[in-house]
C-alpha cells in the first residue's frame, strides 16, 4: 500500500471516529438528557462524510476494482462533483430535505479536503493546449481571421 492510500485510510478512520464520538453522546444521554437537533445533524454530516471516504477505501482496498489512491481520489471527487451537479430536493418533510442538505455538505466537505491533492495529482495544461470543445466545434487550432479569404 503506498503514501496515498495511507492517507485515505486514515481520512477514513478519522471521520469514522467523528461519527462514532457523535453516537456515543446519544448513548451517553441519561434519561433527562436533550437530544437536539444539533446532536442530529453532527451525526447526519459525520456519517455522509465517512460516506465519501469509504468509497475511496473500497477502490483502494479491492471492493470494487483495484486503483492506486491517487485514481481512487480523483474517481471519488468526480463522484462527488456529479452529485452535486445531479442532486435534486427530495420531496418530504423536514428530515428528508436535513438528510439532503448533509448529503450535499459532505460532498462538498469531501471536495474541499481533496482539492490540492488532486490538484496535484493532475497535469496543468501546455500553454498551446486547448480544451475540448463539447459543444460540437473542433479542438483545433483556431483559425487565423487575417489570413482568411473576405467573405461577400
């Protein structure tokens, strides 16, 4: 196992152990003890945060197909963007729309913390490189407007 999936799992023991101190406060309640919506919303955001992260572990770690941690991240963060790009409001009560909103902050908790690792990870683009035009024109060079016959 290299550098990388060292630091993947142990993101992904830290966040398991932030979800598991914030159970143990509601295991730890007498039975006058308050249990707010706080309490509620840690657990919600820690457990989505352990989400992501365990999605790296299992690339790294051969649950779905093997990568180095490097892929692993980056497939991840690719994860994560889609789904903020897709995530619709679910239709529901309070819980559903909280459950929703802890969803889309770990995801992007998840993306903040990857962001210079993968940053680092990818090749900064050639001075003469330019993107791919998605919008059905050519990738190639540009044409040059001075050198073009006028059009009448």
């Amino acid at each position: 196992m290299g550098r990388l999936e060292d630091i993947a799992s142990q993101y992904a023991t830290n966040a398991r152990h932030a979800l598991s101190e914030a159970l143990d406060h509601i295991c730890s309640l007498d039975e006058e003890g308050n249990l707010g919506d706080y309490d509620l919303g840690r657990i919600a955001d820690h457990y989505h945060h352990l989400a992501w992260w365990q999605q790296v572990t299992d690339l790294t770690h051969g649950i779905e197909n093997t990568v180095d941690g490097g892929t692993a991240v980056l497939t991840v963060r690719q994860r994560a963007q889609q789904f903020l790009l897709e995530a619709r409001t679910p239709y529901g009560g309070a819980f559903a729309l909280a459950m929703a909103e802890s969803r889309r902050a770990a995801a992007q908790t998840f993306l903040d913390k990857t962001r210079q690792l993968a940053d680092a990870l990818t090749t900064p683009p050639t001075p003469d490189a330019r993107p791919d035009d998605t919008y059905g024109g050519h990738a190639g060079p540009l044409p040059d407007p001075w050198n073009e016959p006028p059009v009448f």
